[in-house]
C-alpha cells in the first residue's frame, strides 16, 4: 500500500475536477486530500461500512457491488473509469456505503475524508462547490449510461460498455486491454453470464476484441 499527501496534485489534475476548479483551488485541495495506489483485488470499503471518505479515480479500475434487499448474492452495479467519483455517500450525509468497492485493476485514488471535506466548507467553501459539482456528474453519467444500458438491446448495450471502459487508456487507436469478468459484465448489463458469453463471441468474430483470462482486449473498430 502507498499513501501520499504530496503526489496528490498530478492526479488531481487528471480527474473531472479540473473542469470545475483551477489550478491554484487544485493545489489546495491538494492539502486536504491523499494519494494512494491500491493493487488488484484490494477491497476499499463494503456495503454497510461507515461512509466515512469520498474517492477520485485517477487510474485503474473500482467495481462497485452490491446486494439488493432479499438477494444473498452481490452483483457488480457499475465499473468506475479514470477521471469519476466514487463513496459520493459521504459528500451527501449518507452514513452508511450503499455498495462495496473493489479494485479490479491496480488504481491510483485521491481520498478525501468526510472531516477533511467538512473543513473544506468552512474554510474554502468554492472547492467544497466544485467537488460536489465534480460528483454530481458522475453520478450523472452514471444515470445516463444506467438508463441506456438498461433500454438498448444486450448487443449494443455491451459493445457501448467496452468502448466506455476502453476509452480512458485508448491511444493513436490501439487495442486496449480492459480488465474485467462476464460475471462482472453481466452484472452491469443485468443479463446472464451465458448471454455475455455468446455475445462476445460475435464480437471475437467481428474482430472488435481478443479475449484472454479475465481481459478482454478492445480494438478501436472492427477489423
């Protein structure tokens, strides 16, 4: 584990946050908040704990589980990308996360804890406004891409999916490898494991990705 106070302005700058606060407000954020580098695996908090600090992401992968009333299952509920937010609970006077976190892909986080946040009102209040703004459109997105995932056909729904989580590290067009299960893309897409299987296989054939043991890798455009 890393955890550092003074490496914390680089990712700041590559969050969402730098769409709504400007470097001088970023450079004291960075006081306030820390760097850390989680590797693969490492679960951040779980569904029921203390919604006692709100995450960045800058690098990496987050998933986001949870179990729904009456279920003894969890099921993947979103993937958080580079530049978003997650545990927006503690922002919001939530006390409790309603989902677990886990990093799926070596991640490096800003973390900024709910004490820290409520200084940030008192003392800097137009920071404390630009990071509630910053994950109001996260969860905006997350709504958004919720609702079409939900309404479009699993094929396209899927294909939208893989270029989302592609998108982030895509350069000059070259393959990307997105690290991720069918158990996971099923949960996102609210359809079966066996259904997430077939429709990759079109994929395959279609040339728009490569599948290997818990990566898939996603080409620009078909082949």
């Amino acid at each position: 584990m890393n955890t550092n106070q003074t490496n914390a302005f680089p990712l700041l700058r590559q969050t969402l946050l730098r769409r709504f606060l400007n470097e001088a407000q970023l450079r004291e954020l960075e006081q306030f908040c820390r760097a850390a580098t989680r590797k693969a695996g490492v679960t951040l908090f779980r569904q029921g704990d203390p919604a006692d600090t709100f995450f960045l992401m800058a690098d990496g992968c987050v998933e986001l589980r949870a179990r729904p009333p009456g279920r003894r299952v969890y099921r993947t509920v979103e993937l958080v990308v580079p530049g978003c937010t997650f545990g927006d609970e503690t922002l919001f006077g939530e006390n409790q996360y309603l989902a677990s976190a886990r990093v799926v892909e070596q991640a490096r986080l800003l973390m900024l804890s709910r004490i820290e946040f409520d200084r940030l009102i008192d003392a800097r209040p137009a920071i404390a406004s630009g990071i509630l703004r910053c994950s109001g459109s996260c969860l905006s997105q997350t709504v958004r891409r919720a609702a079409i995932l939900t309404q479009a056909p699993a094929d396209v729904a899927l294909r939208m999916l893989l270029e989302e989580l592609a998108s982030p590290a895509r350069q000059n067009g070259d393959p990307v490898s997105v690290r991720i299960t069918h158990a996971q893309l099923a949960g996102v897409l609210h359809v079966s494991r066996e259904t997430v299987s077939r429709m990759l296989g079109q994929l395959v054939g279609e040339g728009f990705v490569e599948l290997g043991r818990g990566v898939i890798k996603v080409h620009a455009h078909p082949q």
